[in-house]
C-alpha cells in the first residue's frame, strides 16, 4: 500500500485583533478531527489574554475548517513557526490538566494496537465534563509522579466469590508501601456494588458508569489530583493515572463487558498489559482466561497455588450417576439453601409436535415458543400468535415441549419440593445477593444472574449445550460459568453439587481434579495447532460486500501481506438491504507479526479515508469472531 504523507490544515492568517502571547506562544493540540487520515496533533497561536492558563493537559476549543472543535493542549513551544499561519486557539474550556503525560503515553501505545486515533481512546479515559464539579479542583495541580526503583510481580490468583476477591483486595492494601496505589476493575456495576459493602482499611474511590454524571467526573478528578490508596471501577478506569509500583487487579479479564463496545474495541486486558512495565498486574476470576494461561505458560504471569482444601470442596454428581438433580435438591435443602442454575429463561422457548417431533414453525418460517403457563405459541420473528396450533407435518395437535425455560422449571420443580420457597432471578429481575430469610430456599437462576451467597447444593444445568456451542470462547465461559458456582457451595454443611454431563466428559474430569488452569491448558493445545487465539491475533473488517472482496482478492494476490492470512470472507447474514449487501472478513496473523498486523490495518484505514471510499468497521482482537 503506497505510503500517504501526513495531511495539514492550509494556513490562514490570525485576525490582526488578536494579540498572540510573547512566551512560548505556539500550543500543540490533540484535536477531536474526525477524519481517520489526518495527523493527531495540530499547531494553534497562544492569545495573549489566555496565557496564563494554556497548560499541558488543558480542554481548549479551537477553529477547524468551517467549524470549531474539541482539543487538549499537549504542549507549549517556542515560536519557531511563522505565528501569522496559524490559527488561534479560540477559548479554554477547562484551566484543569487532565491529559497527563502518562495518559497520553497510555493513549499512544494503545492506538498503535487498535489502529485508531487518540480521540477515539479520550472519550473513554477522561469522563464527559461536568463544570459543577470542578469547584474544588480550580487552581489545583496533580501530585508530582514519584522517583522510585519499580519492583514488580505479575500473578493469576484463582477468586470464586465476592468474600474470597474482597480478602485479596484487602490482603493487597495492607501489603502497598507509601505511595502506592491499587486498582481494581470489574466487570459491572453488580460487582461493584458487592465488593463496595465490605470494610477496608482503606475505602473506595469508585470509578463508574453508573454514577451521576457529576459524581463520576468529581471522582474522576480526585483519582487525578489526589491519587487515593484504593480505586475500584470498571472497564474505562483502566486508564485512571497511577503512581509507579502500584497494583492493578482485573476480575474475570475475559468477560465480554471487559471489551469496549465502541471503537476501537479496546480490551482491559491489553490496555492493562501495555502498563505493566510500571505496575504490578493480578488477574483474579474462578478460571483463567486462556490469553492468561498462554502468559502464565510463558512465565510471564505466576499462577499462585490454589487453596488445595477449597478445591477438595463439594461432593460432585454427573448426570449418569443413580442419582438425580431432584434428589440433590431434596438432600441440599435439608441443610441449606440450593442453587439451580440454567442457561434459558423464559417459559417453553421451543416446541414440537408430540406424535411426529417436528419443530413447531410460523408461516413466516420463525420458530415458535410459549411466553407463560396457558399461553398460545408465538412467533419469534412476527410475534404472530397461534391459537389453534396444529403440526403442518402430520397434522397433531398435541404440544411437546423442547426446551424448557427457567420459569417452566419453577413450575415443575415446586411439585417436587411443595412448600419450598422458590425465588426466580434472570435478567430482568436478577437477585444480586440472597436474602437472608429465616427458612431454606430453593433460587432457580439463569447463567450470570447468580445470587452472591453459599448454599448447601447447586445444580448446574444445561453444560452439554453451552460447551457445544459454536462459539469461539464456549468452553472458557463454561469454566468461568463453573468454577464460579462450585464457590458459591458452603463445605462446612458437607455440599452437593449437581453437573448436567456424564463423568467421562473431559470437563467433568477436569472438575473433579479442581484443576481450571489444567483445563484451559487443554484447550490451549488445540487452539496452537488450528492457529487461533491467543495464539495468533485476529480482525474483522465489515463493511459493503463488493469492498470487502475486492480486499480479500487484493490479500490472497499480494506479497506484500505474507504475515496476515485470510480466514473467512462471507456475507454477514440478516445485514444485508435491497441495495446494500454487507460482508466480513476475518484476518489472522501470528503473535510475532503483532506490530506489522496492527500498522497494516491503520494504514488499510487512513487509506480508504484519504482516497474516499467507502467506510469499513475494523474491529482488532474482537471478544468473539
């Protein structure tokens, strides 16, 4: 791809009535372009009445073409530049440095991964403003960085609860020396809020979405100004400013709200691992992602031992075992409160005809399910209702029911534990912690809907279809999914745990071993020898169908992308309009070729955004492909 050269604003002349600052009157601002092929950073003249409060890290406003837009000032230099060709910068916003130079180290290093823009990465570092909030911090200037010799330790630590991640929290607060900070990030706002509830010696600074939007930025701008000993957030505190030696701790780095949705789609881990040359990482979840487990491999990341008695834990029952997912109920809720946990809400989502088992169909070809007790079958895409639902095979009438839903199995499993208390927690009524209620309840819940609490017996229903799933990642969420609940079972009442697979299942042995990073080892040889992550790095670009061929042709014919390789060019089904079709290509290249894969894919976009063609989405090292 032949190489484009940076791209400038063409020069215009400062109105004569501005008066242009005589010390160091040239700022160079990272602006909000818009425009993926322009450079990041631009040279604006300093007026002389906003002198004293032009400063590195500053929001400015500054005239761009025909409009005016955001920017933050980088640095102030001499006027060595002929100060009548630039343009001046229009007003301050904020007089507070918020883009600090390890921010903007952060940024940079993090954009040549991604293949993005540093404004694409400010939008998720530094909160929306909110002026109200900068009462306080007017006329403040940040902590100085301290000076000190680095000792870091990078570590997987096995956590399958909010009890057992709160004692490493505080484990590793009483262990920080002066100056040092810790940073935690979780997946939502539900951990968050978990984690908040118990006592440190040193409580939060919380860092989230969820805050009010002026509450958010005023922690945001303690985080900068005060650099508190403990900050606990979410996905975009990853770029909270930090002093030398401090800790990060990331929960479950695998979890899917752990990627930016947005682009670029950064990741918590990645950004976290382009710090770790100043601070200590510990990546904590009840199974290691397999990205870990290939550091770990490597010995980059030490994978402190287990608790050997925790994992000893509960007695485990397969599915082929005498005994019943029932009868584990009945046995747990004689001691304790249990745990089912199944992958589909709903009431019956699929049907069938009983006499001939043919799928219950729609006209409009989409698959018909039952939304409650009595009701008539619906159609998932036309949401028509089928009254008088008879089999357009055989003609039956009879109903069968093919999978069932977490609110059917209340149903059924109340006649099997008449006056048991049954709660329902799904997504939208999760239960975030159990109840503390005087008699033994039975909690029916969907995957990731779990209330934090221990129970005498957990059954855990629906593996063989999660861990055949076509997913990428299906078995390391069903690790996760796993390891987590077998935490959730309290040893001290003896605990049962109830596995919906046979025990000569690969998982079940690695269950019974209590052994997550054996198992995702497992799976790291096959993903080595089929050449896919975390083995290989991987793309998708998807944008109008004739764009992506005429790519992938280009691809598969030149040379000169011998380190990339295609996977896949296909349509992108249910994406397609009369008169646009849309496709997806998938790149891959190897952990080596890392650099080159990343510079490819900015230069493929600067490219098309020079030339004027039409946009394509890239997306590097998406959670799933």
């Amino acid at each position: 791809m032949a190489e484009t050269k940076p791209l400038r604003l063409k020069a215009q002349r400062v109105s004569s009535k501005v008066v242009i600052a005589e010390n160091s009157p040239v700022a160079q601002i990272c602006v909000d372009t818009g425009v993926f092929h322009l450079q990041n950073n631009f040279d604006y003249s300093i007026p002389m009445n906003l002198s004293d409060v032009i400063a590195p890290g500053v929001l400015v406003k500054v005239p761009f073409g025909k409009s005016e837009v955001l920017g933050y000032v980088v640095s102030r230099e001499p006027g060595e530049l002929e100060l009548s060709k630039l343009k001046p910068i229009s007003k301050v916003v904020s007089e507070l440095s918020l883009l600090s130079e390890e921010l903007i180290e952060i940024i940079s290093d993090t954009c040549e991964r991604y293949a993005c823009k540093p404004w694409d990465l400010v939008k998720s570092a530094i909160p929306p403003r909110a002026s109200g909030a900068e009462k306080n911090f007017a006329g403040r200037t940040p902590k100085p960085i301290r000076s000190v010799k680095l000792k870091l330790n990078h570590e997987f630590v096995i956590v399958s609860n909010t009890r057992e991640l709160a004692d490493q929290i505080a484990e590793l607060l009483k262990a920080s020396g002066e100056g040092e900070q810790l940073l935690v990030i979780v997946p939502d706002e539900r951990d968050i809020k978990q984690l908040a509830q118990f006592e440190y010696q040193d409580q939060p600074l919380i860092l989230s979405s969820d805050l009010e939007k002026t509450e958010r930025y005023r922690n945001y701008l303690s985080a900068r100004f005060d650099f508190p000993k403990f900050i606990l957030g979410n996905r975009s505190a990853i770029f909270t400013p930090l002093q030398p030696n401090s800790k990060i701790l990331i929960l479950n780095d695998g979890d899917e709200s752990m990627y930016e949705r947005r682009f670029p789609g950064w990741n918590v881990r990645d950004v976290a691992l382009l710090r770790s040359a100043d601070f200590s990482l510990i990546f904590a979840s009840a199974s290691p992602s397999l990205e870990v487990a290939r550091l770990s491999q490597l010995g980059w990341i030490k994978a402190r031992t287990a608790n050997v008695e925790r994992l000893k834990g509960p007695a485990i029952i397969f599915s082929d075992s005498f005994e019943s997912d029932i009868a584990t109920i009945k046995k747990g809720l004689k001691v304790g409160n249990v745990l089912v946990v199944m992958a589909e809400s709903g009431y019956v989502n699929a049907i069938a005809c009983q006499k001939c088992r043919n799928q219950g169909m729609c006209e409009c070809g989409g698959k018909l399910f039952i939304a409650e007790k009595g009701g008539s079958p619906t159609c998932y895409l036309c949401e028509k209702i089928a009254t008088n639902w008879r089999c357009s095979w055989c003609d039956g009438e009879t109903i069968r029911a093919i999978s069932r839903g977490s609110s059917r199995y209340v149903e059924e499993i109340s006649k099997a534990v008449p006056g048991t208390r049954v709660l329902l927690s799904k997504g939208g009524s999760r239960l975030d912690v159990l109840p503390k209620l005087t008699e033994n309840v039975l909690v029916i819940s969907t995957y990731g809907c779990e209330p934090d609490g221990k129970y005498a017996g957990v059954v855990l229903r629906s593996l063989e279809n999660l861990t055949n799933r076509i997913d990428l990642r299906s078995l390391e969420f069903v690790r996760q999914l796993v390891f987590e609940n077998l935490g959730k079972v309290s040893n001290s009442d003896g605990g049962y745990v109830y596995v919906d697979l046979p025990a000569s299942h690969p998982f079940s042995q690695g269950l019974l071993r209590g052994d997550p990073m054996g198992l995702s080892n497992l799976e790291m040889v096959e993903r080595k020898s089929s050449n896919l992550p975390p083995f290989t790095r991987v793309a998708t670009i998807t944008g109008e169908g004739a764009a992506v061929r005429v790519l992938a042709n280009q691809m598969k014919e030149n040379d000169l992308f011998a380190s990339v390789s295609v996977i896949s060019n296909a349509s992108v089904p249910g994406a397609s309009s009369k008169s646009v079709n849309t496709s997806k290509l998938i790149l891959r290249a190897s952990i080596e070729n890392s650099a080159q894969f990343s510079e490819f894919l900015r230069d493929l976009a600067r490219y098309r955004s020079l030339k004027g063609l039409s946009p394509l989405s890239i997306r590097i090292d998406p959670f799933s492909i």
